[in-house]
C-alpha cells in the first residue's frame, strides 16, 4: 500500500490535515471525500472513545 502522506512530504509538498471530533459517520465520510490527504479521529479531548470511532 502506498503511504501517500510520506511521498508528500518527501517530495516537499504540503499535507492537508482535518481534525474530527465527532463519532458520526456521516461526518466521517464527507470529510473523507473533501480531499484532505489525512484525517486525525479525536479520541482524546472529547466525549469519544475508540469504540465510537469503530462504529
């Protein structure tokens, strides 16, 4: 599999990040289709846990 964030960066090209705090999955694939290059899945700061970001 191709790591495209690590051919960005070696090539000196930005990356695109987006910071999701919400468990929904709706969200989830918006965000996937917006075209950012990553999405970091926040399960930290919010009322989120590993098996919200599962479902």
């Amino acid at each position: 599999m191709e790591n495209t964030i690590l051919n960005l960066w070696n090539s000196g090209k930005p990356v695109l990040n987006c910071w999701m705090s919400s468990s929904s999955p709706f969200c989830a694939e918006v965000l996937a289709e917006s075209g950012y290059d990553s999405i970091t899945v926040d399960l930290q700061h919010g009322l989120n846990d590993y098996k919200d970001a599962l479902s």
